[in-house]
C-alpha cells in the first residue's frame, strides 16, 4: 500500500486529507526564483477525485503550502495519471493588483522596509516580510506599476536582496544559506556530475552610466580602493589632479585575460536608478567583480546520504559549497547551491543540485516578470498577427493631444512665444539672448536664462554637477565647490561653517529641531536637551537631571551631596573624611579581619574565630573589651562602672611584666579570704618593715618579769607532792 505524503486542502486552507497514492513527488527551487512542486497521481484515486482541487493547496514535509494550478492528465493505453504543477503561496502575490494612487513615479533615498510595507498593504496584509540585514537606501523609478509580485521583484533587484518564503512570511537577506561549507566529493555523496565554465560574458572593464547619462567622472580619487586606483594610473590620462577622468573601472586580471588584438573585455553597467556618483562607483565595483572570471556551473545528482543518516545534514537553497572530483577539474571549487531538485518522500531518488558562482538566468526570473510581459503581448498580439487597431487608437490619441495642447505657439520679433491658452499672461518667450518665463505677458520676467547664468528668484528641483556656486559678497558668502560647502567666509578653509565631500562638518553653532547621532563627540562644551539615552535605556539623564547607568568607570573624582548603594562598593585607594553610618566595616571578607557595626569592633582570627570584641552591652548597662580563646569562649573581659574599671578573667588572670616592673600605683584592697602565693619578699623590700622589728628586738632585749606557776608533778605520780610551783622572774638576756 502506498504511503502518505503530503497533506492537501481546499482553496480556504480547510484541510481535506491525506495524499496516499501521489508518486514521482519532485520539489524544484531556484534561489529568488522558481518554487515549483510536481507529483503523478492515478485519475482513478480518491486523491484525484476526491482530495485535489485547482486552486486548492498541498502541504509538504516542510510545512510549506503550495497552490495546484494545472492538472495535466495523460493517457498510456489503459493507465490514466494526472500530472499536478503547484507553485509556493509566494506567488499569489501575483494576484494583488498596486492601485493606481500608490504608484510611484519616481523617490529619492528610500529605505527596503518602506517599500515592503507597502506591498503588504496591497495583500491586505496577508502577506508580509521580515528584514535581517542593513541594507543602503536606494532611489526608485516607477515603482507599483503592475501587481504585488512584480513589486517585490523589483525591490529584490533594486538592493541586490535574497528571499526566503516561509508561507506568507517572506524573509528578506542580503544573502541566504549558511556559509558553513558544503561539500561534494567523489567516494562520498557526488554520484554524477557535469562542469562548465563560461567566458562568453568575461567583463575586465566595465563602463559606467546612471540617470540622464551621468557617470563618476570628476569623482575624487579618494572613493577608489588601491588595486582600482593603481589600475587607473597605468592608462594615460584616467587620474587627473586627484580626479577620475574615465567613466570604467578596470579588473585586476585584465593582463590575465587580455591578448594583443583585445586588450580589454568590455561592458556597461547602466543603473537610470542612481543619481549620485559614489554609489554608482559602488554599483560598477560589485559588477566588475561578479564578472571578471568566467562563468561557473555545476549539476550534481547528490547521494542524499541525510534519509539514511541523521547525522547528515541536507544541502539547502543559498549555502556556500565546494566541489571536489579532480578529474573533473574540480579541485574544491567555492560556489554557491542556486538550485535544488529535490525528491522528499523518495528513498530512491536523490537530489539535483545545480552550484554556480553567478546568478543563474532564466527565461522567466519571476512569474511576476512573464505577467508584465504576457499582458503586453496579448494587448498587440491576437492569433499571432500584429493588432493594428492598438497603434492607430496611439496615433489617434495623440492627434487629439496635440489639439487639446493648453499651450499656443507664436512667432513675433521677440522670437518664439509658447503662450497658455488658460491664461494668455503666463509667456515662455524664447530669444537670441535667451529664454524668458514671464507671469504679465512679458513685461517683466520671473525668471531669465541666457549665457551669463540663471536669473530666479528660487531654483526647485535637482541641479546638475557643477564645479563652484556662490550666494553672497565678501566673507558673507555661501560657497558649494569641489571641496565642499562653506559659509561665513571667502576663504573656504578659513569659514566658521564647512562640510568637505566625506560629510564632515564644522560649524560655530548648531540648533537642530531633531537630530540622530550615531557617534559624536564633544570638546570644551555641554550637552544641554530634555533628556539623554544611550543603549535603548542603558544610560539614561532624565528631565529632573536623575542619572541612571547599567554600568560605568570613573577616572575622575566623584562629588555628590548624598545617595544610596545597592550591591558592593570596591576602592583601591583611601575613603578620606565624612561619616560612615550603619554599614559593615571589615578589613577582609573572611580570615584575620577587623569588623565594626553597630555592636562594636570585633577581631578574628585566620580560623574565623571571635577573639576580641569592643562593645556595649545594653542589659548590663556596661561598655568593654571581651577576650575569646581560638574556640571563640570568653576568657575575660575589661569594662568601666561608676568609679571603678574592671578587668576580669573568667578563670585565671595574670598580670606580668617580661623586662620590667609591675607598678600598682594607689590603695592594694584583698576580698577578704582572699590568699596571695609566690612572693618572694626581703625585709628590705617592705619599707619600715626593718626599723619597726629593730625597736621590737631591743624592748625585748631589757624586759624583765615575774611568772607564777601552780604546784604540778608533770604528769609523774612519782614526784613529790606541792612541788613543781612558785613565782619565777624572767628576762630576754
């Protein structure tokens, strides 16, 4: 049983099913070009009968929508296949016609995304377009003519742009793909290959042409890179006091290319969109460059080693790639994948690539191209003869122009007077001496030129290339001249005001009503505006003068009356003066550190330990030292009451001097009970201590006295009784 593929809906997006028996399923893209799905279906299966419509669409694996235009049937004796062609839902921009009012004629420095805006509002929106790359602005011509396709064609020509549809969102780059490199090569995924290279439109010099026949010829030298400007010097008469006098820029392989009978390979690029010379040297530049080596092209039928491999990555519309099959002369050729057949739901059947250093050219860049054309066509053409109606309704147009003309043509000894039939005062009076716009009948004239200049009160429009003008007298003066604009004086490098041919300006003064600055900088003055911001909000001045910054580095010094800091505060030098209040002060953030806050000092140790604390205790009423042991226990502590200090150890204090003396200046008061051990104290060490026991030795020495004892037998039973007592004298001699 055949396997489902693509999904398919009717004309509103309704989904009706599933295709089962679609075959031969063939995918095409060309980069900004074709993108075009073909499949075979059997005309007996429910697919063709009952699921596919003209104007509905399919889905495929790549969720991209497609639109069935034409369903081709085919008979082979008894099998009947309907071969369906559905083109992407890009192209029914097709369908949109521009209406008349938003035709542009003609607009000068138009940006891509202007223009884009305004060919999704033709598609009411249905269709719109996402720009990733910068790209310059570019002046237009005749833009909106036909419908929304040919818009967008012209748009991607106009500022060299690639597309990438994805649905009705069409991304728009200046290059599409990755340019991660692809690679082919023989003995891996190159199962056939072909290779050409085309020098049928080998350019080494290119000429160069813009709007009303101009070129960059009188463009100064300093628009030319090195390589071009050394080219230019090699021909005789191209560079002439620091000018291009040449309207071609040469390629570097010139010699490479060039015999003796042709020198030079030669062709124009002619932009009627450019108007300014610098961009048209731009435009001839990238010209010359895409054609000065010949053309390149490959096929491949690549193994698509990505169905088998999900490692393998698939190659896509726009990446860069390489070739590789020397005997294909094809040494890593870098070109460009441009074209892709591809076979989605085939295992079999592998994709065709087609890898070209150039843009591949098709009878038929654009659907929206073969509109234009075909329209024109049918509009002179009918069954192949030419309509003769068609230039005889222009003739006859234009007799009746002619008649309806609302100017008159008359002849007197004036000259020639082309006068309005609307109003006969309005004169264009042509002389020998020269031309004459007049409002009264040619009495006074508005505007006079002859060959002195021009005579106006105001020139509107575009001027053409000049080499000095000048408004004013003496150093009151405006100048426009090769270097540049000034004004304010004579001298050009001596004006208060001047802007030179790159855009530089110096001037006094400047008041602007806008202004958009990419990069400025200021010397010896101040900014003064409503508000500044940098960095969509990085860097913000408001009205009020409140600065804010996401971030910033200050060389100077910093002087403010007052603020708040969240998160850290890092200095490398000193904080000098003022009051620090309620912060956290510490030497380091851990190890041996002070820290003071709002408890007091504190010191620890390498190990983090608390080990002397300076501080109040609000229970107690006190103020102290405490001493802590490397376990952070209280040792002892050191305080003041009323009267007294206090220095106290929790267990043992000891009081010692390791050179000297301990001085105990005032009263020594002992707790009672108290006990003192390890004097070591002579006599002479306790003064008076000596004379007060000299005057106790000699009383004693001359005391005599008298002591009386009761009879007693000393414990012996043996001695006689009333014995043993009496009155005895005694004496320290």
């Amino acid at each position: 049983m055949p396997n489902p593929t693509m999904k398919v809906f009717d004309k509103n997006f309704k989904r009706v099913g599933t295709l089962i028996d679609a075959y031969q399923i063939e995918r095409r893209r060309r980069l900004n070009s074709d993108y075009e799905l073909s499949f075979l279906v059997p005309m007996s299966s429910d697919d063709y009968l009952e699921k596919i419509q003209l104007k509905g669409h399919v889905m495929d694996e790549r969720g991209q929508y497609y639109v069935i235009n034409t369903r081709q049937r085919q008979r082979d004796k008894k099998k009947l296949t309907a071969l369906i062609t559905c083109t992407h839902i890009m192209f029914k921009m097709n369908d949109y016609k521009v209406p008349y009012d938003d035709y542009v004629s003609e607009a000068y420095g138009v940006h891509i995304s202007t223009l884009l805006d305004k060919i999704s509002a033709w598609t009411g929106g249905r269709f719109t377009f996402q720009v990733h790359d910068t790209f310059d602005l570019w002046d237009i011509k005749d833009f909106g003519r036909t419908n929304a396709l040919a818009a967008l064609n012209q748009v991607i020509n106009l500022f060299g742009a690639e597309i990438r549809p994805d649905n009705f969102v069409i991304h728009v780059h200046k290059k599409i793909g990755s340019d991660n490199r692809f690679e082919f090569r023989t003995k891996k995924n190159i199962i056939k290959d072909s290779f050409k290279d085309d020098g049928t439109n080998l350019i080494t010099r290119m000429y160069a042409q813009m709007k009303d026949g101009l070129t960059f010829r009188g463009l100064s030298i300093d628009h030319l890179t090195a390589e071009e400007l050394s080219l230019l010097q090699s021909v005789p008469g191209a560079i002439q006091n620091g000018k291009i006098m040449v309207n071609y820029l040469i390629s570097p392989y010139v010699n490479y290319w060039g015999s003796d009978s042709v020198p030079y390979f030669d062709g124009e690029n002619v932009q009627q969109d450019i108007e300014d010379p610098v961009e048209l040297l731009k435009s001839t530049r990238d010209k010359l460059r895409k054609k000065e080596t010949p053309e390149l092209e490959i096929t491949i039928d690549s193994a698509d080693l990505h169905k088998i491999d999900r490692d393998e990555h698939p190659p896509d519309l726009g990446d860069a790639a390489a070739a590789y099959d020397p005997k294909m002369d094809m040494h890593r050729i870098a070109v460009r994948i441009m074209e892709l057949i591809e076979y989605p739901y085939s295992i079999d059947q592998h994709t065709k690539v087609t890898l070209a250093n150039f843009a591949l050219k098709d009878d038929i860049d654009t659907i929206a191209d073969l509109e234009r054309s075909k329209r024109v066509m049918e509009n002179l053409l009918s069954g192949g003869r030419i309509r003769t109606e068609v230039f005889e309704t222009f003739a006859r147009q234009a007799v009746i122009d002619v008649h309806n003309s609302k100017t008159e043509i008359i002849y007197d000894s004036r000259g020639i007077i082309l006068q309005s039939r609307v109003n006969p005062l309005g004169q264009v009076i042509m002389t020998a001496d020269g031309i004459i716009f007049s409002q009264d009948g040619g009495v006074t004239a508005n505007t006079a030129i002859n060959h002195k200049g021009i005579a106006a009160p105001a020139i509107v429009g575009q001027l053409g290339s000049f080499v000095s003008m000048l408004i004013g007298n003496g150093n009151d003066i405006t100048q426009i001249n090769t270097k540049g604009i000034a004004a304010g004086h004579a001298d050009f490098n001596s004006a208060p005001y001047q802007v030179d041919m790159k855009g530089n300006v110096i001037a006094n003064k400047l008041t602007a009503n806008y202004a958009q600055i990419k990069s400025s900088s200021f010397s010896e003055g101040a900014i003064v505006g409503s508000s500044i911001n940098v960095g969509n909000g990085k860097f913000v001045v408001n009205t009020m003068g409140s600065v804010y910054a996401a971030d910033g580095t200050f060389q100077g010094t910093i002087n403010a009356k007052g603020g708040t800091f969240e998160g850290n505060i890092y200095a490398s030098g000193e904080i000098i003066g003022g009051t620090i209040t309620g912060a956290l002060i510490r030497t380091a953030r851990s190890g041996d550190r002070i820290e003071l806050d709002l408890n007091g000092f504190v010191f620890y140790d390498s190990g983090n330990a608390r080990r002397v604390s300076l501080g109040t205790n609000q229970v107690a009423g006190i103020s102290g030292h405490t001493y802590y042991n490397s376990s952070g226990q209280s040792q002892g502590l050191i305080y003041a009451v009323t009267d007294e200090l206090h220095v106290i150890g929790n267990r043992s204090l000891r009081l010692g001097a390791n050179g000297g003396a301990i001085y105990l200046q005032g009263n020594v008061a002992f707790s009672p009970g108290a006990s003192v051990t390890g004097l070591n104290l002579s006599i002479s060490d306790i003064a008076g201590l000596r004379t007060e026991l000299e005057s106790i030795k000699n009383l004693l020495n001359s005391h005599r006295h008298n002591v009386t004892t009761a009879h007693h037998n000393h414990g012996n039973s043996q001695n006689q009784p009333n014995t043993g007592g009496g009155t005895f004298t005694t004496t320290t001699l």
